[in-house]
C-alpha cells in the first residue's frame, strides 16, 4: 500500500503487514499522502485520498469478524481492506460554538493496462 509504505520508510516504523493473512487494525500518524491499494487482480490501483486529517486507518475484517457482519459476505474477509481518515492522538480537533471541521476521503479508480493488444 503506497502512501504507508513510504511513511514507514521515512520514520522507520513496523513495517506493513498481509492484511490477508489475520484481523488487523492500525493506525499511523503524520500522514498526509493519500494511500493506493494495488489491485493486481483487477489490473487497478484504488486510491483513497482524505483531507482534514493526519492520521490514516488501515483495517480489514478476518474470518469471525466479517461472519457477524450481516451485509458483507462470509468470505470477504480474503479481499476487503478499509482505509479511513481519523482526528486522533496529535490530531484531535476540538470545536467551539459555530466552529466547523469537515474530514472527507475521496476513493479514485486508475484501470492499469486499458488498451490490450
């Protein structure tokens, strides 16, 4: 997953773990880059870009979580990863009356290898 791939480079974190291969649910901090999933699959990168946050989420189901959710599919939990803006730790925003904040992210779609011979 570029975009945390690059933050671990830079500040030496743990590296990034399968999220196929168990439940995981981290955060990490300082981010500002938007995220993109490679999806070798369907020849596609997903980018998930937010705005008005510094921390990233990056979680996935696994077997006996994705089975108590009733409206995503027992086997999901092989293909689903979940990218999400958070205002957390460092990053807390902390509104007044008639203050606003928005956190947004905005999901992007690049199709690799469009024209095929």
């Amino acid at each position: 997953m570029q975009g945390i791939r690059d933050l671990i480079n830079q500040f030496g974190l743990e590296g990034i773990v399968s999220f196929y291969k168990k439940e995981e649910n981290r955060r990490y901090v300082e981010t500002g880059t938007a995220c993109i999933i490679k999806d070798e699959g369907w020849e596609r990168e997903i980018i998930a870009d937010k705005k008005g946050s510094r921390v990233t989420v990056v979680w996935n189901l696994w077997k006996e979580t994705c089975r108590q959710i009733g409206d995503i599919p027992d086997e999901a939990y092989r293909s689903f990863v979940c990218v999400e803006a958070a205002n957390v730790y460092a990053d807390v925003v902390e509104l007044q009356s008639g203050d606003h904040h928005t956190t947004s992210v905005v999901l992007g779609l690049k199709k690799q290898n469009i024209c095929r011979k």
